[in-house]
C-alpha cells in the first residue's frame, strides 16, 4: 500500500520485509544515516502523544531527514480546512507525513496526499506498536513461527494492530476482554480474512485462563487513559480487574512465556506486584523497538515513492 494506516494495509510479504529492517536498523544503526538526507519528514499533532513524537522525529532525523512539526494552532478554520490546506502543501515538500489524529481525519488527510502517510496513533490502530511488537517476539523466540499470544485486557488501537500483525505473520493469537471491551468488529472481519490465508488463528473470548492457556506470551493492555476522572478510573480498574495478571494466570502459560505490554504502565493494576517479579517481560524491548520501527516505516515508504506505485515495500 502506499500509506501505511493500519497493520492491515500491508502484505505478510511487507510486514516480515518491516520487521527485517527494523531488526537491521536496531543492531547496525547508521546502516541508512542517509536514507533520508535532503528530505523533509512533516509529523502532524492533533492528540497528545509524547511517545510517538519523539520516537518518529529521533528516527527521521537518525536518517537524514529534516523534521517539521505542524499542530492545529498552525491553522485557524478546522480539521476539515486543515487537511485540505496541509495535504496539498506537504505533498510539494514532504517525503512522508506522520500522522497523531484521530482515524477518520487520518484517512482523509491520506485520501487527499500524493506522498506516503503514516499513522503514528489513532484511537483505531497502533501500527507501528505491532512492528514493535513482532521484533520484540522474534528477539525473545529467535523466530515468529509456531508462537501464540494472548492479548488480556481491553481492546482497543494496540489490539487492533496486534490482531492484524498476528494474522499476517501467522501466528495464532486469542483475546481475552471483559464483556463491553470487545475488539471493533470489522477489524474481527478483517482479521478472519487474513488469516484464513496465513494459517493464523485469531480468536476472541472472555476468559482470560482459556486464552493464556499455553501461550508463549502474555500481553497485558493498559488499563488507563488520559483525562479520565477518577470515578472514571475506578469503574475501568473494577471492570478489567479479573484480566490483571496474577500468579495463577500466569501459571496458565508456557513455562518459557514472556510478558508484554503495552505503555504506559500503572503500578499494581495490570500486574500484580506478586506476579512481576516471576515474568521475563519483553516490555523494555517493545518500547525500545517502537523507534525502530519507525524508521523501518519511513526507510520503506520513502524507497516505494522513490519506486513508483507499482512496487511494493522491497529494501534494497
């Protein structure tokens, strides 16, 4: 594809080429210091994200690009007039746009741009957590096949994009939420699709000891979000408590099992305290890995520009 707006907008072929370069970037990181030299990476703000700004703009300036930052103060009328200001405009200077907004208005600006856009972060999709995500496994297993997970907690972008990370790179993965916390349904329908392909198995349940079962990983979603009241946070920790990972859920995995999660991470309400201390987590990994997956991203999807459309995310 030539945007990269889900996890789903890329190929089996794709995603393994991703995570091969991210792989190589993390051990030899000057490998492309110049992919991007002379180039303009533009990274667009409507939500809050400390995380994904910083991992985005340190990878495009790792490789050579110049960051700009743009944020709605930059315009007076909208999202809407901003979009169709700014795609226009970034389409004449930008190699890549990164995108922190919500999904539909990264979808438009995509729509409207002739050069690469990505979504850093929407309240749908987290792709490139899931490139992390899969490096993060392939380091700890020294391979992706035959492995499963279980995702625990509610689902929301970061599941999303693990689903379809899973479906494409074969893996078998089952997630477990309490009733009212399912997975969107067409990223469900989406899923199904791809992994009838791969040989994947992708399976929602609301059991947490079914889904841990014999898993080589346990994923533990973040419970909390920002803005919320605190009568706000005590309803979510009251309704995700029996998905925390406690000893006895722990004991339902593989003996070699590692733990993931995704950030932030709130002391005593997704682990128990008991627990960490007796988990191999891969946390420190996963985030690590997030900055280079970025630049896999942006190497890849600048060197399809430079290639025309009809070739896909190849490396030389």
């Amino acid at each position: 594809m030539k945007h990269v707006l889900r996890t789903a907008d890329l190929t089996p072929r794709e995603i393994t080429v991703l995570v091969d370069l991210a792989s190589e970037l993390k051990r030899r990181p000057r490998r492309s210091a110049q992919e991007l030299a002379g180039e303009l990476v533009l990274i667009y703000l409507t939500e809050p994200s400390t995380r994904m700004r910083l991992t985005f703009s340190a990878a495009a300036e790792e490789l050579g690009a110049t960051v700009v930052l743009v944020g709605p103060a930059e315009f007076r009328r909208g999202w809407n007039a901003d979009v169709e200001q700014l795609a226009p405009e970034v389409s004449q200077y930008a190699a890549v746009v990164v995108a922190r907004t919500r999904h539909d208005n990264v979808s438009q600006l995509a729509s409207l741009s002739s050069v690469p856009v990505v979504n850093a972060l929407s309240e749908a999709h987290h792709p490139c957590q899931s490139l992390a995500d899969l490096l993060a496994l392939r380091e700890a297993f020294g391979t992706l096949d035959g492995l499963s997970v279980a995702w625990v907690g509610e689902a929301g972008p970061a599941t999303h994009s693990l689903m379809e990370a899973c479906a494409l790179a074969g893996i078998d993965l089952a997630v477990a939420t309490p009733y009212g916390c399912e997975p969107d349904p067409e990223v469900v329908s989406r899923v199904d699709e791809i992994a009838a392909g791969t040989g994947s198995r992708v399976r929602t349940t609301h059991d947490p000891r079914e889904a841990v079962v014999g898993a080589d990983a346990l994923y533990g979603g973040a419970w909390l979000r920002l803005g919320l009241t605190d009568e706000e946070r005590a309803v979510r920790r009251a309704a995700l408590w029996p998905a925390r990972a406690t000893v006895d859920l722990v004991r339902q995995a593989a003996p070699h099992a590692v733990f993931m999660q995704s950030a932030p991470v709130h002391p005593d309400d997704e682990v128990a305290p008991e627990t960490a201390i007796d988990l191999r987590s891969v946390s420190r990994d996963q985030l690590a890995n997030l900055h280079h997956a970025a630049g896999a991203l942006l190497v890849a999807l600048h060197q399809r520009r430079l290639n025309g459309a009809d070739h896909g995310l190849v490396v030389a």
